[in-house]
C-alpha cells in the first residue's frame, strides 16, 4: 500500500507479512511520522489501528482507529484476531512508540531479551497485517550524525526481524535525511532524501 513518501515506497514494503521500524529525533517533526502514516494509509482506504499512548486525540477519519491502550503483543493479536473474520480486517498497524511498548505482563520493556523477544512476536504478528514501529532516537552529542543504529537504544533488538529499519532525520525546511539501516530486499545500508 502507499505511503505518504512515495520515494520510500520501496523500501518501505507496506504488505502482510512485513515488520518495519521507523527511527526519528524525539521532538522532531518526523517523530509524528507514524500519526501522518495511519492518517495516510487510512484515506486511501485502507483500515489502519495507530497505538498511541500519548497522542492527543484529533479529529477522527473514517478508517483510522486510534487505541490509547493495549500497546502489548497480546492486545495486537486480539485486535487483529478480532477483526479477522469480519468483513474490515485490520490492513495496516502503526506503533507509536516503541519504547511505551509492554510484554503480556503489562511490564515495560527493559532488558535487550524483552526487546528481542517482542520483535519476534511483531513479526509474528505482521503475517496478518503489516506492522510499523516508531521509536525515536537518542539525540547527538559529539557525533554530529543522528543518523546510527545505536541510537535507537533497547530498539535496536528490532533489527533483527524487521524487514525494513529507517532512520530519519530532518535537514532543512521540507527535506528529510533518510539512514535506509536494514532493507530485506537489499545488499547495503545506504542513504537517501525526501521531501516532507
């Protein structure tokens, strides 16, 4: 499916079966990246669920279902085995943000085992509808790059059964620096720009 960045598309893979990661600066304008996918993917017409604990609730659209809560493995799965058998399955899941993620235990995540642990269970997941997860990303101190896998911190355990990881960092009024970290349709770590 489309997403808001055509230039992305193809790296993105937005179908079942695929687990993305998404990083961006906290407190950034790309750090509402997730917010803008599901607001994107659902008015193309595609019935999309965004967990966002701390987002403020907005003006509802058709298509788009905003959870608050549940931001766990088995929440997901209900949502989704709930849905199923109806006649709107859930084609799109976005996870705003990772590190608000809880295992079943309704405990946070806080060890590299826990984080490792819920990327298989997301991919697991992602077999019925594609699943993206924002996280944002440690800022620079004396490396003036933002763009390096060790700043996703506990979310760097994604990487391993995500299909797609995206590192995402805005360098002027309407163009954004892209780290394509993981791709698995590609050889190399490589970087890219889009307008946004």
């Amino acid at each position: 499916m489309p997403s808001p960045w055509p230039e992305l598309d193809e790296h993105l893979h937005l179908r079942s079966g695929h687990l993305i990661g998404i990083g961006a600066l906290a407190g950034s304008r790309e750090a509402e990246a997730g917010y803008d996918l599901a607001l994107h993917t659902a008015a193309q017409g595609e019935r999309t669920v965004l967990y966002a604990p701390e987002l403020t609730l907005r003006n509802p659209v058709p298509n788009l279902e905003i959870r608050r809560r549940g931001l766990s493995p088995q929440n997901i799965e209900a949502v989704l085995e709930s849905r199923a058998a109806t006649s709107s399955p859930i084609e799109l899941v976005v996870i705003d943000h990772f590190a608000l993620m809880q295992t079943n235990d309704d405990e946070p995540i806080v060890q590299p085992e826990q984080a490792a642990d819920l990327g298989r269970r997301l991919k697991m997941l992602a077999s019925a509808a594609p699943i993206v997860v924002m996280t944002p990303l440690t800022a620079p101190t004396h490396d003036p790059d933002p763009l390096q896998p060790h700043r996703l911190g506990l979310a760097r355990e994604l990487e391993y059964d995500a299909d797609t990881l995206l590192l995402m960092h805005r360098t002027g009024p309407h163009h954004v620096d892209v780290l394509i970290a993981k791709d698995r349709y590609s050889y190399a770590p490589r970087k890219a720009g889009f307008t946004w």
